[in-house]
C-alpha cells in the first residue's frame, strides 16, 4: 500500500468521525432546548367558571317505617303486594278478629253490670243519708253506704277502661299504614301467627314522595363553604340547586336542595353529615340506592391559569412571573375547589401580568425566559 493511499484513508476516516461528532452535538442540542421549553402567557381578570364536586351519596325515603302487629294472632287477610303505593289509613293485614270481639262483647257487658252496681250503691247511699238525718241510723251505716257507693262509682270506671282496651284490641286487628308511602317486602303470608314481639316487621312503608340524600363533606369543605357565605345558615339558604348522579351513571332529572347540615364533626372520619331533599314524583328513588350528589361551585370576575403553570411546595403553590424577562418565582392562593384541569386564584397575580403558563416545574429562580 503506498504512502498516499494510507494518508487518504486516515483523511477520510477523520472526516467521518467529525461527520458523526457533529451529527451528535446538533442533536444533544435539540435534545437540550426541548427540555427547557415554556410557554408564556398574560394573566386575564373578570373570567367565571364553575366547578362541580361530587359526593358519594345514600338515599332513604322521608320516612321509612317498620309496621309491627300490636296484637297477636293469624293473619287471616293480606291487603297488599309488595312495592304497592299505599295512602295513610289503608288497611294492609287483618288478623284474626274473633277472641278480641268477643272480649269487646265482655267488656261492654261489664260496664252494664258496673253501671247497675252503681245505681244500687247510689240509691243505698242516698236512702241511707236520709235516715241518719232522721238519726235513725249510725254514722258507721253512712260510711259504710258512702263506701259501697264509691267503690261501685270506681269499678265502673275500671270496666270502661277495660271496654277502651278491648275496642283498641279489635281496631289493631286492622294493621294499618301510618302514612303514605310504597311497600316493601312482606315476609309474612295468611296463616302465620304473629305477635308485638316478633323481631323482624311485617312490612316497611317508605314514604319517598320526597326522598333524603346524605352524604360528607370534609372539614376543610366545610369551612370554605362557611367562609364562602358567611355562616352555615346563610349557605343553607342561598345554596344553588343541586344534582343527582345515579348508580347507573344517568342524571336524576329532579334537581334538590340542601336542607341541613350538621354542626359535629366526627373525630373518626373527620366529616361533617349532610342531607338533602330531591322530590320523587315519578317514584324512581327507592330507599337503599346509592348515587352521587354534585354541588356546583360559582366564581365570577376571577382569575384562571392552568394547574401546569404552578408548582407545588408542600402545601405552597407558587407562579413564574416574567419581570424583565427573568423567571420570578411569586406565591399565589386558590380556591379549595378545582376541576383537575385549572386553579381559581384568590390571590398573587393580577390582570396583566405574564406568566409561565406551561413547563413552570423545569424553571428554576432568576432563568432567563425572553
């Protein structure tokens, strides 16, 4: 191989490798200038947004009462099926009625016989006052007249309220609902013996004309929804309308309202118990279900930038402002509330100022951004 060839071989390798080295170097720089890239953006006031926070939610009709017999006996007659709308007064089981007829029938026969005791001590008494007046007989007869007299006045009082049991014995055989409301499951069929003691009811009627949905709000939404109107009585009053997500993920068509609040806090949980009343008219909430309770939270006139544009210093949240074009590092205050997406700022920027709106967490204090 001769000299020049060698030297061309040498040159020509050199060549590449500077090729190569050049290639790299220009792509370590691209490489470098992606990761320090921001965007800048200009802080605009008078913005309204709302943000709707969601709470798992339980839902019990207004009432939901366990119907238990008063008496004992067969139930010789069923009224009703399940799930069946029943007004307040309507007859849903009959038991037996014969013994308790005929214990009326006896108590009302024992008042007859009070009734005629006391006539006859009546008219002893008074036959009685008469004659000691005449001094025809001692004062240990009157007493003793005046006794029987009152002793028959108190065993007529006694049968009547007996004869008061019996007529609420025989009314009870009826079982009745307390109010309006749907059925629920009936354990119990024509022939069981049942009786006051039993354990478990013999139906439940839920009165969902309106239904009540609970739920819980942490401590810190508490307070900022106290602070956010002033006192709990006034949220309670000019709280907008809330919403109903069901089980299935559909919207409730009825919108509801918050109607109380509770004032303890719960040491376990560190929540605070909520319920709110959503009208049922077409019955589609039943007592049991489970859904979600969406609050909306409205801000006018405030300031919005996007969650990229902060970064998070344990429970500090601070903005780049661009002052003359350096990145100055400015602590700001949002709202409790977010949508994952955006901040609302109470406080630390203004309208007009430029910050960094994207990429703030690869800026660092005094970086040159313009």
């Amino acid at each position: 191989m001769t000299l020049k060839r060698i030297k061309w071989k040498v040159w020509l390798m050199m060549f590449i490798g500077c090729a190569v080295c050049g290639t790299s170097c220009q792509n370590g720089q691209k490489e470098e200038t992606k990761q320090q890239g921001y965007t800048l953006a200009t802080v605009r006031a008078g913005q309204n947004k709302e943000i709707v926070t969601s709470y798992s939610a339980s839902i019990e009709g207004r009432q939901d009462i366990d119907i238990f017999p008063q008496v004992s006996g067969y139930i010789v007659k069923l009224n009703v099926s399940e799930g069946d709308a029943v007004k307040k007064g309507q007859v849903l089981f009959v038991i037996d009625q014969v013994p308790y007829k005929a214990a009326l029938e006896t108590a009302v026969a024992n008042v007859k016989v009070a009734e005629a005791s006391l006539a006859t001590a009546e008219l002893t008494y008074k036959s009685t006052q008469k004659l000691y007046a005449q001094k025809v007989v001692s004062d240990f007869n009157l007493q003793t007249s005046e006794n029987s007299y009152l002793t028959a006045k108190a065993q007529l009082a006694q049968a009547e309220a007996q004869e008061v049991n019996a007529r609420n014995d025989l009314s009870y055989t009826e079982v009745k609902s307390p109010s309006n409301g749907m059925v629920g499951m009936l354990p119990y069929r024509v022939g069981t013996l049942v009786s006051p003691s039993m354990p478990q009811p013999l139906t439940t009627v839920s009165d969902n004309s309106d239904m009540y949905v609970y739920f819980s709000m942490t401590e810190n939404q508490f307070l900022s929804l106290a602070r956010q109107y002033g006192t709990i009585e006034k949220a309670l009053q000019e709280m907008p309308a809330i919403r109903l997500q069901l089980n299935d993920g559909t919207a409730y068509e009825e919108s509801g309202k918050i109607e109380s609040i509770s004032g303890v806090i719960d040491k376990e949980t560190g929540t605070v118990g909520v319920r709110a009343v959503f009208p049922n008219p077409k019955r589609l909430l039943h007592s049991g279900a489970s859904g979600n309770v969406l609050i909306p939270n409205t801000y006018t006139d405030c300031i919005i930038i996007p969650q990229g544009a902060t970064v998070q210093l344990q429970d500090k949240l601070i903005v780049y402002k661009v002052v003359d074009g350096k990145a100055v590092s400015t602590l700001i205050k949002v709202a409790p509330v977010n949508d994952g997406k955006e901040y609302i700022v109470l406080e630390g920027l203004k309208a007009g100022d430029e910050i960094i709106s994207d990429g703030a967490g690869m800026v660092r204090e005094g970086t040159q951004v313009k």
